[in-house]
C-alpha cells in the first residue's frame, strides 16, 4: 500500500510535464486524451483561475508503473 502512495508523486510529474509538452503543442495525444483543465478559484482569497493540461489515462498507466517499479524495490 506504501508503493501506491511512493508512486503517486512520479505519476503526477510524469503526467503534467508529458501533458504539458503535448497538449501545448495543440495535440489530444490519441489515447491519451489530453484535455485542458481549468480550476477556477472562487474564493474570497482567490479569484483567478488555472488552466493546465491533463490525461487521466496517461496517469493511471503511470502510477500503475511507478507503483511496480516501487514494490520491486521492496
């Protein structure tokens, strides 16, 4: 269960600087599906919004990776 955790942090880097070439570059990725995410801060502290490029598959294939990479480092 620790690998899960451990592999969640290269999953995250490894998704939003893939995405991020990617996606800037005008491309879907195919199967990735790469799509521009916004996050709008409506808070009393925050109103301005973030706008960054995410793949949903791109991230569970990486943080099933890492998590495997990590459990065999066990």
């Amino acid at each position: 269960m620790i690998s899960l955790f451990k592999g969640l942090i290269p999953a995250i880097l490894l998704t939003w600087v893939v995405s991020g070439i990617m996606g800037s570059n005008g491309s879907k990725g195919g199967f990735l599906f790469i799509h521009q995410l916004n996050i709008a801060g409506n808070s009393a502290f925050a109103t301005s919004s973030h706008n960054f490029y995410w793949s949903w598959p791109l991230f569970i294939f990486s943080t099933a990776l890492s998590f495997f990479i990590f459990k065999m480092l066990e």
